[in-house]
C-alpha cells in the first residue's frame, strides 16, 4: 500500500494525541489520586432529609474512618461548616435535596457533582492544615454564585 509522506506524518500525530489524552487519564488516576464520581448508589431525592444515611449531617469520625455527610440544595451546603482532620483520609459523602450542584473544595483534588438522585463519594486526604472554600461549581438557579460552604482542616488530627 502506497501511504504519502504527509497522510503517515498526520496519522502517526493523530495516534500520539491518543496515546497523550490516554496518558492524562492514567496521570490523573494513579498520579493525583483523581476518582470519577461514584454514581451508583441511588437515594430518593424527595426523602434526603429523612433518609437515614443523610438523617445525621456532619463528621463522624469512628471505625470507619472520617466520614464528612453532607447535603447540597438552592442554595447552600447543609452543614456549611465542616471540620476535618489533617493527614487522614477523609471521606466525603454527598447528595442533592433539589437539582444538580457542584462540589468544589478550593486548592484541593476534592471536586464532585453532586446530582439529585445519586450519592457522590470520594476520598481525599488533606495534607495543609487551614481554612478551604468549598463552592458549587454546577450552575443551579439564581443563587448559585452564593453556594459556598467552609472546610477547616485541623492539625492534630491523627490519633494514636
Ligand atoms: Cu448549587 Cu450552583
């Protein structure tokens, strides 16, 4: 077969580009410890309040780990204070009481949706003690500019 010159240059570029787009996600998963978005358990979006998973919203901090139980709704974040330890994973569960938001923590890899009927779990360790902006990075209605919530991460955190 009698390939010209340019069209290999160009198909041999091509493939490149794939292996480099590729290579992003490979990067970011075992690099940055980036983690899609666990969209598989299902809540009824009507009942968060009542459900039992979302009943107590907070930090728990038991056998399990640290665990940050929170909820996103027009607009704010319920709690809109959470404090978390240093140096310890931390894992974050969340939902949505009305449409589709975000979940940003500033400065941080801790970046998810949050859409209505679903619960959204990562786990993410922060090593810098200080104070976080979380805000909601999803356009939900009006307020959505003034969605925003605080993480304290604390030093001291780690327990014998
Ligand atoms: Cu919630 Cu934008």
């Amino acid at each position: 077969m009698n390939v010209p010159f340019y069209e290999k240059l160009w198909m041999w570029a091509a493939g490149v580009l794939v292996v480099a787009f590729l290579a992003t996600i490979v990067v970011g998963v075992a690099g940055s410890a980036l983690q899609p978005p666990s969209h598989v358990e299902t809540i009824d979006p009507t009942k968060v309040w009542n459900d039992p998973r979302f009943g107590a919203r907070g930090v728990t901090d038991d056998a399990h780990g640290v665990t940050v139980i929170a909820v996103g709704m027009m607009f704010a974040f319920v709690p809109n204070e959470i404090r978390v330890p240093a140096g310890r994973p931390v894992t974050f569960r969340l939902t949505s009481a009305d449409v589709t938001h975000g979940f940003l923590i500033v400065g941080t890899n801790g970046n998810t949706m949050v859409v209505p009927g679903y619960v959204s779990q990562f786990t993410t360790v922060f090593r810098e003690p200080g104070e976080y902006l979380i805000v909601c990075n999803e356009y939900c209605g009006l307020g959505h500019h003034l969605m925003s919530a605080k993480l304290i991460v604390e030093t001291g955190g780690a327990r014998p």
